[in-house]
C-alpha cells in the first residue's frame, strides 16, 4: 500500500513485520554483509536490523519521493539508497552477500519472476542468500485480500517459487508459511484505517499481541523462504 498516512520506519511492527527481522533473517547475513533490499518502502526492516551492524545497506525504490523520504531519515554512512526497477538491478555482477525482497514480487509486472530471480542470482555472490516473502496462494489468504479482488494481486504456489529460483542457481534452504485468523482480522483493519479514514489502524496494540503469537506457529497468509546461491 502507499504510504498515505505518513508512516515512519519507527512504526509499531505487527506479524509478519515483527517476525522478518526477528525471527525470519539468520543475524549471520547481516552482520558485516552487503546488503540489498529491493522495495524498501519507508524503511521500517533497515530500521530493524541496523542494530545487527550491516556493512553497507543498499535501499531500491522505484521513485525519487521515496528515495528522498528514506535519505532524509537514515543519515548512516553506510546506507545508501537508489531509484531502480527490480527487473533490471543497477549493481555489478557479485555484489551483495545477502538480497532481500518483502512483499514485492507480487506487485511486478505478471510473468516476469523468471527475470527478477535471474536479476537477483547475477547480483548475489556465491553462498550469498536471499530472503523473500509473499503472499501465499491459499483459499483464505486470497479471499481476506481486498487487493486480490480489486487489482488482482497475486499470490504464489510454494513450489513455483522453489523451481523457478532453482533455475538460476539459488536453493531454497528454509521454507515457511505464517499468519493466521488475526493477520487476516488486522489486514482487512489496515484497509478499512487507512484508505476510509487515513489513520493508523485501529487496536493496533490488541493486534500485535495477537498476531505476534499466531506466528510462533504455522499458518497460511504469508510464505517465507531463505535461498542459497550454489556455486557455479
């Protein structure tokens, strides 16, 4: 969604947010990595895992707004942020350790992951990861989007996700699937907030208790998978 109520990286981290770079992202492939983030949105996972002292941190938007947004709040010499398209990284062969991309592939344009997977294995050194997160293709995650019936946002088959990657020499490694009744609950909330009354959702303390402990479980919103690129 965009971010029409002037969101902040500082924002209360709810499910998924809380769970990405908590319990989902191995600390190992932060700590004194090149990382990429592509669609950074406001900044809200480097505002989480800055703490766990990245080397360098490279931000893709896909708009100067954002980017400019993003320059104005991390002043950290080692982060730096680029306007860029996910289908055509502007970084070198072989430059980030670890690439990670939430909640993005959906919005692409439809039948270009072939290109995004190849874009992401050339820019990726050898045993770098990737970490990647979308929504999943089941019955009650795709009727509980609203975004599904008005602009058809997509949702992923596990497996299409594994043998693509494995085309381009990236191996899934860990495989998950989280959220359950309350994300759904929170998203039709975040909704109804944001877009009818541009405002911050409501209960959203009552929210990240609940959802926080639904995903210490598995569940059937949200797929989540590490990926390794093999050596050539």
């Amino acid at each position: 969604m965009r971010n029409i109520t002037n969101e902040s990286p500082d924002n209360i981290l709810i499910g998924r947010t809380e769970y990405i770079p908590n319990d989902f992202i191995d600390k190992t492939d932060i700590e004194n990595k090149t990382i990429l983030e592509i669609g950074c949105g406001f900044g809200w996972f480097l505002y989480n895992i800055i703490k766990y002292n990245p080397k360098l941190f490279s931000g893709l938007e896909n708009s100067d707004e954002k980017i400019n947004n993003l320059k104005n709040f991390f002043t950290d010499e080692r982060c730096s942020f680029y306007v860029g398209d996910a289908l055509n990284l502007p970084f070198e062969n072989d430059t980030f350790d670890t690439v990670c991309m939430f909640d993005v592939i959906e919005h692409l344009p439809k039948n270009t992951e072939d290109v995004v997977f190849k874009e992401i294995s050339r820019v990726l050194k050898s045993g770098g990861k990737l970490y990647l997160s979308t929504p999943n293709n089941h019955i009650l995650s795709v009727i509980s989007d609203p975004a599904y019936f008005l602009i058809k946002h997509r949702h992923y088959n596990i497996y299409f996700l594994c043998d693509l990657a494995l085309k381009h020499n990236l191996k899934p490694e860990k495989l998950y699937i989280k959220g359950r009744f309350y994300e759904i609950l929170y998203i039709l909330n975040l909704y109804i907030s944001k877009w009818i009354f541009r405002r911050k959702p409501f209960l959203e303390k009552f929210f990240k208790t609940k959802s926080n402990i639904e995903y210490k479980k598995d569940g059937f919103m949200t797929i989540f998978i590490q990926y390794i690129k093999n050596s050539m």
